[in-house]
C-alpha cells in the first residue's frame, strides 16, 4: 500500500452568493475542512468534511478536535478507522468521508468503491463518454413569480430537472400557487422535484401531496420529521407521488431499515452524511438490489466534496425499474455556484445539464486541483459572521 507521508488540513468559511432558504432556516457561509493526504511519491489527494449547521456548535467542535488530532499524528502510524470515527457521530463520518475522498483521488480506494458496484451492469452510464453526470437546479424558497422566473433561467442554462426547496409554508395553497407557477413556466416536459427537509407531520403530508399530485412531481425529499421508516412507509402507502428519503439517510443501517420498511421510491445519500465513498457505495448496492434509484447529493460542500460525489455517482448502477419512478433520476451535486467560490484552481464544468470536473494535468482520480491562494483566501481565521440563521420555531 502506498504510504501517506503527510496531512495537511485547512478550514475555510466561504459565503453564499446570496442567503439561501430552507424550511429549517437562512443558509449564509459554508464552514469547511479540507484535508489533503501526501504519498511518498509527492502526490496530493484531496477530501471534504463538513457538518450540518443544525447540529449545532458541539459537533462543529468535535470536528475540530478530530481534525487537528489527524493533522498532529504521524501518518506511519496509519490513518483512524472508519470504526473510530464512528464512535464520534456526525462528525466522525464527516472526518471518514474527507478520508476516503482523499485516498480515492491518490487511486487507493478504486477497488473498493468501483468493485461494490462492479456487479451491476449500466446500460447508460451517463459518464462513460465523458460528457458528465446528470444534475439538478436547485431552487431557493421563493414567491411563484420569483420561482417560475428562476425556474425558466435554469431551463434556459439546460437543466432538465428542478429541485424546489419548499416546507416553510404555512398554508396548502401558498406552495400549490408557487408549485403550479414552476411548472406553468417550464412545460410538462422538465422533472420536478421538491425538498422539505423533514417540516411535516403525516397528515399534512397527506394533504399537501394529494394537492400537489396533479403536478406530475418526479418525487418529494424527506416530507417527514425524525426517523420513521414506518411513518414514511405509511405515507408512501396513501399518497401518488413518489417519495425519497434524504436526512434520515445518515449510515448504511438505516438505509437498510428505510428500504426493508418499503418506504421509499429513491434515497438520496450524501457521501459526507453517511460516512464517505465506501459506506455511500455500499448503500447504492443495496438499493440497486432492491431496484430502488440512488441521487447522490451535497451538503453544500465546495468543488472538492463535489468531485467525490461525482465519482460516485459516475459510477452507480443504472436503476430504472422498481417502486413508481420508472427512470434513472438525475444528481444534486450542482450547488458549486452557490457559494462564492468552489476553491479549485479550475472550476467543475456545468453544460447542458451535466456536470464534469475538469481533469487535466497535475490532477488524481478526482480530477482537481485545490487553490491555495483561495484557501489562504477564505481561511476560517479570517472569516467573521454567522454561518447560519435558525427560523423561529
């Protein structure tokens, strides 16, 4: 095995372009660490770790500490485990994922991730020419007016597939008006799909997705709070439109509880939440047994989280039959152009709805390079101001 020499770790806070809403709250930085591994060779790989705002302080702290810790050690010693990491939550998977990103661009986890998924045939693997993987706009929560126009711009930029952030509303109607304004806008011929992040109870749920059915949605994100397979399984049993699990995604194991309850019709995993690559890919393989479709997605990570999950989802199997979909969904992996900068030398390349990164020379299975001017740039050190706003409960 190739022997890791050094670790360099940055922490950076880069702002939106613009406040981005949510259910839960005002998106205003992004806080990261960037961990890069060196071999013996000199080769640089390059991870992301980063947590969720609405786990508050404590696990913001807790990465720090393992972070530093991982950045004092002595590389001979080995790399911690992902049973290690384990043992610290949230954070410790965050750290995991920054790991195995790392290692998979200096080509030490292609087995691993590429042989888990080895087995299933893709009959259209939307990388395999390189022209990118399949991506999502991604909406703000907005007014109708202010959505169908934003919507209209993303079809303009050659997206195929919208993702409406939607579960503030206080009323039915108010999202029905924005929801038929989007598609009013944009034709029958776009997917849409929207994310609540978890703001409703099961009775509103029902309501709002019978309302919402006619609008022919390609699916709704995580509808329920908490941790509920039964609940989601429920739901799923008396509304049309299909339903996809995202924060309830947090490991392989409740994965594999949310897919033994039949109670989802795609999972969108995120590599950092549940773990990093190999942990990500086993979930895909499962999920691909069930014939159930995977969207790999961020948590708004800068260009090199982006590029793990790109290789991931480049290498996903092609899963078109089972549950109510009926198609190979497309990525949530296009949120690079929300923040100010995506911290490459080199940006990742969005055309046409797809997204690649750049390649080239000096670049590992990842096929990036980290600025360092930038990191030096958006050092958290430098940085002032709240990363997040909480809606009032």
């Amino acid at each position: 095995m190739t022997a890791i020499t050094r670790i360099h770790a940055d922490k950076v806070m880069i702002p939106f372009q613009r406040p981005f809403a949510t259910s839960t709250g005002m998106w205003l930085a992004r806080e990261a660490w960037i961990i890069r591994l060196v071999d013996a060779d000199g080769r640089t790989g390059a991870g992301e770790a980063v947590v969720e705002p609405q786990d508050g302080a404590a696990a913001s702290s807790v990465l720090d500490h393992l972070v530093r810790d991982l950045e004092r050690s002595d590389p001979a010693d080995g790399l911690p485990s992902a049973a290690e990491l384990e043992l610290h939550g949230s954070p410790g998977r965050a750290l995991r994922a920054a790991i195995d990103a790392a290692r998979f661009d200096l080509g030490l986890l292609d087995g691993v991730v590429s042989g888990a998924l080895a087995r299933h045939d893709s009959e259209d693997d939307d990388a395999a020419d390189g022209d990118g993987v399949g991506v999502n706009a991604t909406l703000a929560s907005m007014g109708p007016q202010a959505s169908a126009e934003a919507a209209r711009q993303s079809v303009s930029a050659g997206f195929t597939t919208l993702k409406l952030k939607a579960g503030a509303e206080r009323e039915t109607q108010v999202l029905v008006d924005r929801v038929r304004a989007v598609r009013e806008a944009v034709g029958p011929g776009v997917r849409l799909r929207l994310d609540v992040n978890g703001a409703w109870d099961l009775e509103t749920a029902t309501d709002r997705l019978e309302a919402l059915a006619r609008f022919a949605l390609e699916y709704v994100e995580q509808p329920l709070a908490g941790d509920d397979p039964a609940a989601m399984a429920e739901l799923r049993r008396r509304v049309r439109v299909p339903l996809a699990a995202d924060e309830t995604v947090t490991s392989v194991r409740a994965a594999r509880l949310l897919l033994d309850a039949g109670a989802v019709d795609v999972l969108v995993v995120k590599p950092v939440r549940v773990g990093g690559l190999v942990a990500a890919a086993e979930v895909a393989e499962l999920a691909a047994d069930r014939g159930v479709p995977v969207v790999i997605s961020t948590l708004f990570e800068t260009g090199v989280g982006i590029a793990a999950g790109l290789a991931l989802a480049a290498a996903l199997p092609e899963v078109r039959l089972g549950g109510r979909l009926g198609h190979s969904p497309d990525h949530g992996l296009a949120t690079a152009g929300l923040l100010e900068h995506d911290l490459l030398e080199e940006g990742l390349v969005l055309d046409g709805g797809l997204l690649r990164t750049p390649g080239g020379a000096r670049t590992g299975r990842l096929g990036i390079r980290v600025s360092e001017r930038t990191l030096v740039r958006y050092s958290a050190d430098r940085a002032v101001g709240p990363v997040w706003e909480a809606w009032d409960a």
